[in-house]
C-alpha cells in the first residue's frame, strides 16, 4: 500500500469505521492497497450508481458516521487540491444529503428514554415511527427470540437480574434495538436475533446518550476506563 499521506488518511478511516461503526470495506481495503487513496478515491467520486451512493457510503450513513467516509476525507482542506471542482461538488453534494444534523451527537441527559427516540430532530420518510419503536423492542415474539439467542445476561456489563436479585430479578432484562430508527432509509423487517440484543436499563440508558445510538463495544470502552477510574 502506497504510504502517502491521503492514503494514510483513508486508511485511519477504514480502521475507525471498522471499530466505531462496525463497517469492515474489506473491498474498499483491498482496492486502497492495491491503487493508494487519490486513485479509490477518484474512482469512487466518479461511481454512476444512484445519487452515487456506494455500499460503504450508506453504512457509514447508518451509522450516523459520514465524517468517516472518503467523501469527507476528500473536502478536507489538505486534501481538496488533489481533486477537480466537479470531484469536489460531487463529494459535497452526497454529504449535503445527509446533514451535519443526522450524524452522531449527544443528547440531552432529561432526554434518554431507552424505549423513545430523542424529541427534536427530522426522521426520513419510511423510518418506523415512534409508536413502533415500542412495538419492535417490546414485542413479546421478538423478544422471545432475542432472549432465546442471546440470553438474558447484558450484553454490555454483562449483569444478570436473578443473580443479583434472586426471583424478584428472574426473567427482567430490556432489549435494545441496534440499528438506529432515525437513519433508516426504507422499512425493512426486523430479525430478532440480529436486529436485538439484551441489556440492563442503566446500559440501555447510556447507549442512548448519543444519537445514533452508541454501540455495544463503544459502551464497552467507557465502562472499562470508569472502572478503571474507580478503582484507582
């Protein structure tokens, strides 16, 4: 892989989508290796695919996570010069469709409801509305099955009701839906065993103190470095 320092740039940026959005471009990878980034990087800003929108793109979407993708690295200041004026509005025009505004941020505190979505922002049209979000995650077949799948330890900091509380903690555990609501492109059927997971109210709470929501490895992190905190 060449090792100039747009290459560089995009290759960060696989490894944090890899870790922060949980999208692995392994053909993206292997393309970047292969022609170093300005080459991927013309190549994918000249795609002819609806409004250009390649797989990676929209991953990086869902995952309220645009900043992480090549069209955000290329409208960098340091990097523009390398690219054409159309190559630019290109770049700029695929990420003026998904504004600043649907990319991760923190919420307000008052506002984390694990079983609501945050007031005060826009849902594209064919997102599940707000009553479903209830449905989905409360309904009681779905929830069999996630539970069935994944058991009803928090997937998180791994408690579990009915050994710290004894009957009274006996089947009481929330199931938190992991892809964001709010960034859904079209209505899709949901599968319990992929789309759900168990987690305590706390966990489910803290996943909720950013939209899109954090991920479970994310969460992870910051509950190993508080317990770091503590112990110390």
């Amino acid at each position: 892989m060449e090792n100039d320092v747009l290459t560089e740039a995009l290759y960060l940026n696989y490894q944090r989508a890899g870790r922060e959005a949980k999208y692995w471009g392994s053909y993206f990878l292997r393309s970047l290796k292969k022609y170093g980034g300005l080459e991927v990087a013309k190549r994918m800003l000249a795609k002819s695919t609806r409004a250009g929108d390649t797989k990676g793109f929209l991953a990086l979407v869902d995952a309220g996570r645009p900043d992480l993708s090549v069209e955000a690295v290329v409208l960098m200041p340091q990097f523009s010069g390398l690219f054409s004026r159309q190559e630019l509005a290109v770049a700029e025009q695929r990420l003026k469709r998904f504004p600043a505004s649907s990319w991760r941020r923190n919420v307000k505190r008052a506002s984390v409801y694990p079983d609501e979505l945050p007031e005060g922002r826009d849902y594209r049209e064919g997102a599940v509305a707000r009553v479903q979000v209830n449905r989905y995650e409360r309904d009681r077949a779905a929830r069999t099955i996630c539970l069935r799948q994944h058991g009803m330890r928090c997937k998180v900091c791994d408690l579990k009701f009915d050994e710290h509380y004894g009957d009274i903690g006996e089947g009481f555990i929330h199931v938190h839906h992991i892809k964001p609501f709010g960034m859904m492109r079209q209505e899709y059927k949901i599968n319990p065993k992929t789309d759900l997971i168990p987690v305590c109210p706390n966990c489910h709470a803290m996943l909720h103190t950013s939209e899109p929501p954090l991920s479970v490895d994310e969460l992870k992190a910051k509950l190993r470095k508080g317990n770091k905190r503590v112990v110390s």
